[in-house]
C-alpha cells in the first residue's frame, strides 16, 4: 500500500542519513567535532530503532489483520529493516573502536 511505501521510503532515507554521517565520522579529524558527531549519530540510530518498531507493528497488522501484505512488500520490508540494522551495527562498532584509541 501507498502507506507502506512510504514508510519504506523513510526507512531508507533514515539509513541513508546514518551511513553519511558514519562516514564523516570516520573522516573527522578534531576529536571534539567527532564526539559531536557521534552523539549526532546515536540519535540518529534511537530514530531509526523507533522506526523499526513502528515497521514491525504495521508489518504484523499487515499479515495478521484484514489485509493480507504481499509477499513482496514483506521481503522488501525485512531487507529494508536489515540494512537499517547492519548500519547500526557498523555505527556502535566504528564508535568502539574510536573509543578505543
């Protein structure tokens, strides 16, 4: 559904957003400017977990409730959710290793 779709899109577009910033994370070169942008960039994740728990709801809706969600919709959904996760994954690691220097 059109609903759908642009919740997808949002998603991706908040994956995107997290991935750039990730990157000018890693180019940073002041460690004050690379603090700020870290927090910058665990904000960015919290939205991105509260997006995926909103997904999943309409996702269980979608295969439980009155309407059926195409298969699909559903993987592309699931792939969206797991691009989203692997880039936070790759944020909380990146931020480790910077700590750890």
């Amino acid at each position: 559904t059109s609903t759908d779709q642009m919740q997808m899109g949002q998603m991706n577009d908040q994956t995107k957003k997290m991935e750039e910033m990730r990157i000018k994370i890693e180019m940073a070169k002041d460690p004050k400017a690379r603090e700020a942008l870290m927090q910058e960039h665990m904000q960015m994740m919290k939205t991105g977990i509260s997006m995926m728990g909103g997904m999943r709801m309409m996702g269980e809706k979608g295969m439980m409730g009155d309407k059926v969600m195409p298969m699909d919709e559903r993987m592309e959904m699931m792939e969206g959710k797991m691009k989203m996760m692997q880039e936070m994954m790759n944020g909380m690691t990146m931020q480790q290793e910077m700590k750890a220097k």
